[in-house]
C-alpha cells in the first residue's frame, strides 16, 4: 500500500526557517516525481513542484521559483519542503504527493498534509 | 497566467447527475495534455478520481465519470450521493512548464 506521512504541524515567526517532511512507502521510492501542493486557508490547490529522488533533477512553479526549496533523500524515502524566511502569506497546508505520468505529470497518491502558520 | 476555470458549486438531490466543467486554453487542455480529477472531502487531503480523462482509479465508484474535448473537459456525478458532498478540483498540464489545478467546485448534495 503507497503511504505518505508527512510531519506535523508548525508554528513559526515570520522571519524563521522551517523545513517540513514527507516520508514515502509501499512503492520505489526512486523512481516516481514527488512534490508538493499548497491550500491556503479555505482556498484551492495550488501545484509547488516535484523532485525525481534519484537524480535529484527538480522542477518548479513559476509561482514558487526562488520562494522555496524542495528536496529528497533516497537513503530515507523522504521528500522536503523547505523556507529561508517564511512570511506570514505562507501559511497554509501544504501537502506532499506521489506523482504518476500520463501524457503529464499527475498527483495520484497524497500525503496527510502539514498546517504550517506563520504569525507573530 | 493559465487558469483552469470550474463553477464556484453545484448541487442536486440525491440521485440525480450533476456534471462539473473545466474550461482551460490552448496552452492547456488544447494543446493535447489529459485532465485528471480529484476529490476532497471536508477536512481530509485530496484523492485521485479520475485520470487520463476517463480512467477510474480501483476503488472509485463507476457513478463518476470524466470527458474532454477541445479546450475543456467535464466530471459527471450520476446517482448523487449525500457521501459526494466535496470540493472537485480538475487538474492538467500547461505549456509554461507547470501542473495546473482547477479553480475548485463546490458539490452540495442537497
């Protein structure tokens, strides 16, 4: 059975650094894209971007270009989003997602999702 | 920026069919890329409903169906469910090197 478990729940200052998790099971870890998807409070789903585990080759949103870093570590099965400096328009939940390919890259399995909020 | 349009909501009565479109561009859904489906239910992470236009995954009741053609595509509902009350959201490809999500619909089983 495919699982992503990501990490818990965050509470940061704007300013802080933060670095979430999500951790892949049940299927190659290194051979499928995965990514990851923001909500932001009663919003819609908004695509970030994907990571291929085992080369590492990474492919952004416009959206989130230079915003964010994402990264994998194929030793762990586990996938990360990460901030330098988080504002408070970056709260949200953010979730992770194994990607399949048909005739494009699809989310097929997703992750519990990570409520990150920013505030002072 | 591409957008991928859907209804704000949708409803119908238990049983009837209630259909969901998704209106996106040539640099989209026109220029050959699928649309894929995805269901969230209140409070929970989203699930694959339908991919590749019209394909089921296992586990996913056959009263939900997908279509496209030109520059938008479709979901139906046949037999509404008080369980199918949920935000839709349609999902494809753009040519600006990005995955797109649908604007969302709101489904209310009324």
């Amino acid at each position: 059975e495919v699982q992503l478990v990501q990490s818990g729940a965050e509470v940061k200052k704007p300013g802080e650094s933060l670095k979430i998790s999500c951790k892949g099971s049940g299927y190659s870890f290194t051979t499928y894209w995965i990514g990851w998807v923001r909500q932001m409070p009663g919003k819609g789903l908004e695509w970030m971007g994907i990571i291929y585990p085992d080369d590492t080759d990474t492919r952004y949103s416009p959206a989130f270009q230079g915003q964010v870093t994402i990264s994998a570590d194929k030793s762990r099965s586990t996938a990360y989003l990460q901030w330098n400096s988080l504002k408070a328009s970056d709260t949200a939940i953010y979730y992770c997602a194994r990607h399949s390919f048909w005739s494009s890259y699809y989310p097929d399995y997703w992750g519990q999702g990570t409520l990150v909020t920013v505030s002072s | 920026q591409s957008v991928l349009t859907q209804p704000p909501s949708v409803s119908g009565a238990p049983g009837q069919r209630v259909t969901i479109s998704c209106t996106g561009s040539s640099s989209n859904i026109g220029a050959g890329y699928d649309i894929h489906w995805y269901q969230q239910l209140p409070g929970t992470a989203p699930k694959l409903l339908i991919y590749g236009n019209n394909n089921r995954p296992s586990g996913v009741p056959d009263r939900f169906s997908g279509s496209k053609s030109g520059t938008s595509a479709s979901l139906a509902i046949t037999g509404l469910q008080p369980e199918d009350e949920a935000d839709y959201y349609c999902q494809s490809y753009d040519i600006s090197l990005s995955v797109l999500f649908g604007t969302g619909t709101k489904v209310t089983v009324l």
